[in-house]
C-alpha cells in the first residue's frame, strides 16, 4: 500500500525554492547535519564525506551497522504493530501552507538561525564574512556556527558571543579529518574535525582514535560516529571506543538515547549505557515507527501523527505536516515539548513556520509568511 506521508514528502522535495533577499525575519535554515542525520529511509544509513555528519546525496557508502558485541535489550514498551491511518485526532491537511494560515499567530521561532549570510540569535545578529553557515548549537555565552566556504587554513568554526555579536575562532579541524560537529550535553565542549575542544577556552582536550568517518552526535555516554567501516561507534575521551550493534537513525544529543533502524518502517529508541549497553525503551512499526525524538529523548514522534511520552506514557495527536518534518530532519526543538517545523506554499516559493507543543498537540503560527530560501539551517 502506497505511503501517503513518503508521497507527499516526495513531492515537497523535488520542489523548487527561490533565491531572493530577506529582512530580519527570516527564514531559519535547518543545520546540514541535522538534516544528514534524520533525513533517511528506515533501512539503511548512509555515509559519506564533506561537512555533513551523514548526507544521502552526497553519500559514498551504504552502511549496514553491525557488531560482534552482544546488546543487553529490555522488552519494548510498545508492541510492533501495522496500521495504515493517521492517529485519530491528527491533521492531514491537503495543503498544509494554508492550513498553517489558518493557526493562531505566535512568536517567531525562538531558536538561532541563519538566513543570507546573517546569523540571527535572541537580541542580536551577525555577518558571517563567508556568507553563509550554519548553526551548530547554543552554549552558554551565544552560538556556535560553522562558516560554509571558508579557506583551507581559516577555522571554520567560531563562537558567536550573543553580547558583542563578536565571532571568537576555535582550532581548525586536523587535516585531513572528516566532517561533522556536535556539542556536548552540557555545552561546555564540541566534537570536530578530528578533535574535542573546550568551547569558553578553544583549547584541545582531546584527539579523535582516527578511525572516524563522520561526526554523529554526543549523548551523555559518550561521542557516537561512524568509523571507517560504517560502524557506529561510542567513544568516551580518554578510552577505547566500542561498537554499537545498531543502525542509527537519529540521535538527539542531550541525552543517552538514539534512534534505531529496526527494518523498514520499523524503528526503536534505545538507551545506551556507558560501556555501549542498549536498553529498548520503544518499538514499534509503520504509523507507530519512530521518526523524530526531543532533545533529550522522552519524546517520540511517530509516522501515523503521535507524540509519545516515553516517562508517563501519555499520547498526543499531532499533525502529519510535522512529521513530515521530523522524517526530513526539519524540526527545531526549542524545548523538550515544544517544536517548530516549516510548510511551504505550492511550489516552495514561500514557506510558513509552525509551533507545536507535544504534550496536546495545540500548534501555532511561528511569526508571519515569508519567502523561502535555497538553503536552510535552524538548531
């Protein structure tokens, strides 16, 4: 049976968007390993070279996870199960830009982002002098951003204070590491180009093994990358890594969980221990696969339209456009209930921003229509 959110996805992706100038309110673009990291089919995932920590299109290598180490795993707290209709409650407009001018309005999204080479943070911005870039994370003075385009020998990671709108430069990447950056939980350090730094000093307190491929993310266990033979790794500074036995999905960052590729349309969150033990906490398969998780982690989103909450249990319908979102890697979460997703107009020439909090599924309109833009980066 054909897949009616994999169609309507498809057709939004092969649309075109416009390259025209922006005021203030601008149009948040979505970080390209973000993007890398969520936007996949739930079979494999695929890895490959560049700035991004996985990028589908520019992928060199299908990458089977796997590993000899054995996973201690709990029962899921979900039964896989098939259905084919969208969770009762969700909304699945045929046209979800007018649907999304329907909502109530709100505040424009409360998360840094970068629009025509300008990065726009709470109460300041800043001209990126390579024109473009992408944000990284927050931590605690202001922004890290990754400046796109910048000279071999330049850093392209710098620490925008949210203050003096001043960038202050981290150490380039090793040469010849691959790409791919991720904060820690606590924010207090950043994982790159063959390196882990210290974000309010720019000193190296640590080298990667060398085995890496691409930077994944880093939950509180430890760092996670692919390795050169497309395994998924967990590596705390100062230790050996160990091989997840996982195909990883997604993986949030705040917390100890990630995103697991069951089989098509089957999916599971997995709690990782230190020393790389999983613990399923759900699973489930087609409206019930999991596409999306807060930051943290105790929130699912599900293919058919729901929010799970993984500590109480609680289910919330939510509308099909997020998810939509969530399976492109197109959401900003701006805290552990709370996320923002674009719709775009026919076309793509226009795109709108929507609110949702997951815990009753209520959304918002995120600030006013604006024009779109080829490119787009929001963390």
């Amino acid at each position: 049976m054909p897949d009616p959110v994999g169609e309507l996805l498809g057709r939004r992706m092969r649309s075109e968007t416009d390259d025209v100038s922006l005021g203030p309110q601008l149009v948040p673009h979505i970080y390209a390993d973000a993007v890398a990291a969520r936007r996949r089919r739930r079979i494999v995932v695929s890895a490959g070279g560049g700035l991004v920590a996985l990028v589908l299109a520019a992928a060199g290598a299908v990458a089977t996870l796997g590993s000899r180490q054995p996973a201690t795993t709990s029962a899921p707290t979900a039964p896989a199960i098939r259905t084919t209709t969208p969770a009762t409650g969700s909304v699945q407009p045929a046209r979800p830009y007018q649907w999304a001018s329907t909502l109530p309005t709100d505040v424009s999204p409360q998360v840094p982002y970068v629009s025509h080479g300008v990065l726009f943070g709470p109460g300041f911005s800043y001209a990126i002098p390579s024109g473009d870039g992408g944000v990284v994370g927050r931590v605690r003075d202001g922004v890290v951003l990754h400046q796109f385009g910048t000279p071999a020998m330049a850093t392209p990671y710098v620490v925008v204070s949210a203050g003096s709108a001043r960038a202050r430069p981290l150490p380039p990447p090793v040469p010849g590491a691959p790409g791919g950056a991720a904060l820690s939980p606590d924010r207090a350090r950043i994982a790159y180009g063959g390196r882990v730094v210290e974000v309010a000093t720019g000193r190296t307190v640590a080298r990667f093994p060398g085995d890496e491929k691409s930077v994944f993310g880093w939950l509180r266990p430890g760092i996670v990358y692919l390795d050169a033979r497309g395994r998924a790794r967990l590596w705390r500074p100062g230790t050996q890594p160990r091989t997840l036995p996982i195909r990883v999905s997604g993986a949030p960052g705040d917390g100890a969980v990630l995103l697991d590729t069951v089989r098509r349309s089957c999916g599971r969150v997995v709690e990782v221990s230190r020393t790389a033990i999983l613990t399923t906490q759900y699973q489930a398969c087609d409206d019930a696969d999991p596409v999306g998780l807060s930051p943290r982690g105790t929130v699912v989103l599900t293919r058919g339209g729901q929010a799970v909450d993984l500590h109480s249990g609680h289910r919330a319908a939510v509308p099909i456009p997020l998810i939509e979102a969530a399976a492109r890697g197109q959401v900003a979460w701006e805290d552990e209930r709370t996320v923002v997703f674009p719709v775009y107009s026919r076309g793509g020439s226009r795109v709108r921003f929507v609110r949702c909090t997951t815990s009753t599924g209520a959304c918002t309109l995120a600030g006013h229509s604006m024009r779109s833009y080829r490119s787009e980066f929001m963390r």
